[in-house]
C-alpha cells in the first residue's frame, strides 16, 4: 500500500480538467516516469506554478469541485502519482477519473463544499495532512491549528487502495 498524506497543495478552481493535469500532447508516453515533469503545466490559476518547491513538495491536493473531468484517461491519474500525489480531496469529481485514481491505488476523498472551504481558510500557511485509513480520518496541521475530518469510502474503492490499485486487487483476488 502507498504511503498517503503529507504536504497539501491548494488550487482554488472547480473544473480542474484532465488536459490541465496532463496535456494532451503528452499522451502518446507509455512510461509513466515520462509524464512527471509536466503535471499541472497548462493549469491556469492566478500565482501558480507548476515549477515551485510547493507544488513539487506536495502529496495532497485540495481543490474545488468537478476535478479530473474532460477526457477520459489515465494518464491524468499517472501524472499524479509519478509526482508523489497520492491523495486529492475535492466537492466532487468526474465519475472516469475518480475511478481511475482508486485503480491506481489512491485516494479521491470527497468532502462537503463547507468543509473545504474551511480547509482553504488554512491555505495561508504551510499545511499537512495526515491520513488514517483505518478511522478514515483526514488530520490537517498548520502551525497555529489541528483540524481532524472524517471522510467515506466505498468498501470496494477501500480494498483497491490498501492492495496498491486495481492490478495489484486482481492478483491477489482472481
């Protein structure tokens, strides 16, 4: 099983889409490796960069909602993962691409749109984000505040994440 949590990476957009996480010019890499260095670069977002020690230290996204939607692809997923993010946290997500993320052994946490509101109130300062599968606990620290917020999953999204993804759930269970 992957490691979840650590530093978060806030992007306050909803729409957040599968040629911003990976453009499409891109697709024709069959290694995921290839993919890293360009994750996020076609995201349009005030003061980002793709490029920053932020955004390359991050394992969690926090975003708005309606995230990974457009094309349906893995790639978008892989980009994630080979840039060590393996936890996002957003309103909601398109069906495809959260799917994806849970065969490929990680988390797309939905969570109400107050609760991420207040989640972006404590972007200002340097966030982390532990996560317990187990209790299904988010603990969000800063160095002013604790926050703990449970969250669900399916049983099913549950076992693919703990097997590492979807080919690692079916050698193990067909």
């Amino acid at each position: 099983m992957k490691t979840f949590g650590g530093k978060v990476l806030f992007l306050d957009r909803s729409d957040i889409n599968t040629d911003e996480i990976i453009p499409a010019k891109y697709l024709t890499e069959v290694k995921k490796d290839a993919l890293g260095p360009h994750m996020l670069e076609d995201l349009s977002l005030d003061g980002f960069d793709p490029q920053s020690e932020k955004t390359k230290d991050a394992s969690v996204i926090v975003t708005r909602a309606n995230f990974g939607c457009g094309s349906s692809r893995e790639h978008a997923p892989w980009a994630l993962e080979v840039n060590g993010i393996t936890v996002v946290i957003a309103i909601n997500y398109a069906r495809i691409f959260r799917q994806n993320m849970f065969n490929c052994g990680m988390l797309a946490i939905e969570l109400e749109e107050a609760k991420i509101d207040a989640l972006f109130a404590m972007a200002n300062d340097d966030v982390g984000c532990a996560v317990d599968i187990e209790n299904k606990e988010l603990t969000f620290t800063t160095s002013a505040k604790t926050e703990t917020v449970p969250f669900s999953i399916a049983p099913f999204d549950e076992a693919l994440v703990r097997a590492g993804g979807w080919v690692e759930y079916a050698d193990k269970n067909l």
